[in-house]
C-alpha cells in the first residue's frame, strides 16, 4: 500500500495531466471547502492534494450531516484538494443546504476574503455559482 505522500503525489500529477473542468462541492459549517478547514486554508498552498488535521468543528459537522454515528468515530486526518486546486477549475458549483451553513453562507458572501472563511475563495473565481435552499439563504435574505 502506498504511503500518504506517494498517494498525494499521484494524485497530483493526474490533476495536473487532465485538470479539471468542474467542482462541485459544498461548505461546511466553519467556512470550510473540502477540507480546507480556517486554520489550514491557504489560499497560496503550492500543493494540490495534501493530508490535513480536521478541526473540531468540522468533525462535528461530520456527525451533523449524518456520514458518522458520533463524534469520536470521525476521522481526525483528511487527504484534501487544496484551495488553489479547487479553485483552477473552469467551473464551481456549490451547494448549500442545511440552516447549520447560515453563517458560514453568510460570512462567504459578505465577509473580507480570506482563510478565516475559505469558501470566500469562491468570489475570486470568475465561474461560480452557488445554490442555498431557504434555511441555508436566512441570513442574506
């Protein structure tokens, strides 16, 4: 079995071979894109895939939105696409359900652009798009 940085670095040079046209993706309760969580976005990561530390919140989204029974059962480690790697797609397409994702909506429309809400990447991308249901959308409603 390969080791995580053999895997990344695989991974990396098949992103690299055929880059990608389309991400979907969604945001997490903290602001967070795939699993760039605030204190390891880097909007500048020379990486495109890399190992990241979950933050709590995150890993209690995880419970939230039903993928583990509870908290201690998360996984406290990810492999990630990065910032920069999310966001050389041609297209984005986010979705955003849930009333958990208000704020973190909130703060990606409205906030200052940066790590401290990585999902404000997205107003930087010139084909985004972003789709909120009703509770996700209360606050800029």
């Amino acid at each position: 079995m390969k080791d995580i940085e053999e895997a990344c670095e695989d991974y990396s040079a098949l992103l690299r071979e055929y880059p990608v046209d389309v991400v979907c993706m969604g945001i997490g309760e903290n602001g967070h894109i795939a699993f760039n969580d605030p204190p390891v976005a880097d909007f500048c990561d020379k990486a495109l895939i890399k190992k990241v530390e979950l933050d709590d919140v995150c890993r209690m989204q995880q419970v939230h939105d039903g993928c583990f029974p509870d908290f201690d059962s998360v996984p406290k480690y990810a492999l990630t696409l990065t910032v920069p790697a999310l966001m050389s797609a041609r297209y984005l397409v986010c979705t955003v359900p849930a009333p958990t994702k208000a704020e973190a909506v909130f703060r990606t429309l409205t906030g200052e652009i940066g790590e401290a809400c990585p999902a404000t990447a997205m107003r930087r991308h010139s084909d985004a798009v972003m789709f909120l249901d009703q509770d996700s959308g209360a606050k800029i409603i």
